[in-house]
C-alpha cells in the first residue's frame, strides 16, 4: 500500500516560475515608447514600408518626430519618396508638416498624409485601406482652408488618388502594377 502524498494538490513548487508572470528585465510587448515628456514615440524599427519590425532588427531609416521641412521643400521631398516606393517614409514628411503646420494649414497637411498614407496600403496589398485612406486624403486635401505650397499641384495630386481608389475598387489591386501605385503632388 502506497503512502498519499502529503502535499496539497494544488499546491506549486516554490522554485517554479509563474507562467503569468513576466520576466522582470523583459520589456512589457503592450507599452509604447515614449520621449522625454510622456508622449507616444515608436522606436521599433520599421521595413521599407513601415510595418514595424522586432526591437533590435535592422530596419530602415525613419524620419526623426520633430522633423519638418518648410512647405516648398517638403512636397518634392514626398514625391521623391512617393516616387521611389517610399510612400510610407512620406507619409512620415508630410505628418511632420501637419504637426508642425499653424492651424489655419494643419487640414491641408493631414489630408497629404492620408494620401500617402493611402499609397503604403495599396504598397501592403491592403485594397479596403488603400481605398479608404486615398478618398480620405482627397477629400480632407481639397476642403481644407488656406493657400497650399506654390509647389503643390492640389487639384492633380486629389483626382490622381480618387482615380486611383476607383480603379482598385474596380479591379483590385492584383490589377494593378507597383509602379501605378503613385500620385503625382508637384505642377508641372
């Protein structure tokens, strides 16, 4: 006949590691970066489309938070960016802009972005976000107040990104060649 164990049943080894608990040097996955005063910076590394990466992988160079080019630098700036299948970086520029612009120019700024935001989920293969983000961006760009950069042929850059939106809705963007995925932002 066998003794019955002493221990309680439910009882756990002391040395034993709580499956909940996290390792107290572990870097908490549900916290974000924040700068100095408190605010929500991402410093994880990010692809050629800013899908962000692990910490510690190599990524792409972003552009810094507080990074703002003066209007007339910063539309060529985007569509070299736009134009070499960087849309994502540009979408950076042009929120830099928005955070940077007076309010009388933030809805211009903020529109931009949106395109561009746009472009990075056509680039992503993201047919409902790509369609939504460039009809936004539209949309946003064209109502919003006050005089855009010299630079900045408006009018082209909003019905060259409805145009597009329409044609991925239509035909989806399997359709569509990475090179069309583009919208053209300065005259000329």
């Amino acid at each position: 006949m066998t003794q019955p164990d002493a221990r309680d049943p439910g009882a756990r080894d002391p040395g034993a590691r709580d499956p909940g608990a996290r390792d107290p040097g572990a870097r908490d996955p549900g916290a974000r970066d924040r700068d100095a005063l408190g605010r929500p910076r991402n410093g994880r590394p990010r692809d050629g489309l800013g899908r962000p990466l692990p910490h510690g992988a190599r990524g792409e160079p972003v552009l810094p938070d507080d990074a703002a080019l003066a209007p007339q630098d910063a539309v060529p700036a985007a569509q070299r960016l736009i134009d070499s299948g960087h849309p994502f970086h540009a979408h950076e520029l042009l929120e830099a802009c928005w955070k940077a612009a007076p309010d009388d120019g933030r809805e211009l700024w903020r529109g931009l972005a949106q395109l561009a935001v746009g472009l990075t989920h056509a680039r992503r293969g993201n047919d409902r976000g790509a369609v939504a983000l460039l009809r936004r961006g539209a949309l946003t760009a064209r109502a919003a107040p006050g005089a855009a950069p010299a630079v900045l042929d408006l009018h082209r850059a909003c019905q060259e990104a409805v145009d597009l939106a329409d044609r991925i809705s239509r035909d989806g963007l399997a359709a569509l060649p990475a090179d069309e995925l583009r919208i053209t932002l300065l005259r000329g």
